[in-house]
C-alpha cells in the first residue's frame, strides 16, 4: 500500500542504495549520507534535498481501484519528486573540490546503474517492467539551480538534480459498491 508516507519512503531508499553503494569505500560512516537541507545538513558528507514535489504529466489513475468484493478506493495521485543532491567535503581546503566532485560522480554512477527501484521493496529492480520508480537526472540552466540553492549568504554549491517518478500515493477514500447478484434475461421474437 503506498500510502501517505511513501514520499519519505522513497526519500530513505535513495539514501539506502547510496550507502550500500558508498559506504566504506568512498565514504566510512553510513551517518554521513542522509536526507537534509542543504543549510542545516549537520555532519551530512552527501545530503539529498527533497525541494519540489509535483503531479506526474506521465501517470493518471481516473478509474476507481476494487479492494474487495464490497469497497472501491478512489483513484491514486502519482507524483514527480526533485532531489537536490550535495557533496559537502570537511578536507583540507586544496583537496576539498576534488573530494567532492569524486562523490558527486561516484552518485551519478550509482544511479546510471541503478536507475529503476521496485516499488514494494524499495530495492533496486533491473529488470522491473511495473510498479516501479525511475531515477532520472533533471537537465537544469545554472540559473534555475542556483534558485533551488536558497542557502543565505553562501554562495552556489555544485550539485547534481535529480527526480523520481511515478509516485503513487494511494486514496484513503472507498466507496461502498454493491456487486449485481441476480440478474433476469428474457428474450422475446418479433414477427
């Protein structure tokens, strides 16, 4: 059931894959990659930014769901979540770009290689041909990114934007159907 926690859900499995995939080689503590915002990040070393959530244009449900025999649910809203991702090095200063655009390209990699997520699981899923979520990098100008960038008096940091889409999150409204249970053909000639 994708029910109203499903954006958080999602949230943690882009965390989980990253530290499954980057934890001890590229980054030792799993702690250090997390959900945050990038002007309260912490000791955050790679911060994903959940900063837009929309409608999906891709995916609409317009016909009521059966969940058993008595009761329908009303259609699913499926969404489009945009993650802001950030490295963010506590290096020496001469070293700290260069660690940081490695974690950056050590997440592209990542998510080229695993780009669907099965959506019961939350796993990744290569093969998965339904309910599944793609992991698409977002094509943005500098100047749209830098808005997204809303940290005050700090200039822009690279990042990496990225959406993941269908969402569903199912309806919490049912209605009550009654199923036919008896029904009377007649059939007559005409001349």
């Amino acid at each position: 059931m994708a029910n109203y926690t499903v954006i958080s859900e999602v949230g943690n499995a882009l965390v989980r894959l990253l530290r499954n995939n980057m934890v001890p080689n590229d980054i030792l503590n799993p702690e250090s990659i997390g959900l945050c915002s990038p002007d309260d990040r912490g000791d955050i070393m790679l911060g994903l930014h959940l900063y837009d959530i929309k409608e999906s244009q891709e995916v609409r449900q317009s016909t009521m769901v059966n969940v058993d025999a008595k009761f329908q649910r009303y259609p699913s809203t499926y969404l489009t979540l945009y993650y802001m991702i950030t490295a963010y090095s506590n290096g020496d200063i001469k070293f700290r770009s260069s660690e940081e655009q490695k974690l950056l390209g050590r997440v592209i990699q990542i998510f080229a290689d695993n780009p669907v997520i099965d959506a019961r699981t939350f796993e990744p899923a290569p093969g998965a041909k339904s309910d599944y979520f793609r992991i698409e990098m977002v094509q943005m100008e500098l100047e749209d990114k830098m808005r997204v960038w809303t940290v005050p008096n700090k200039a822009y940091k690279l990042s990496l934007f990225y959406r993941v889409t269908p969402i569903e999150l199912e309806s919490a409204r049912t209605k009550k159907v009654q199923r036919v249970v008896e029904m009377d053909i007649s059939i007559s000639e005409n001349n």
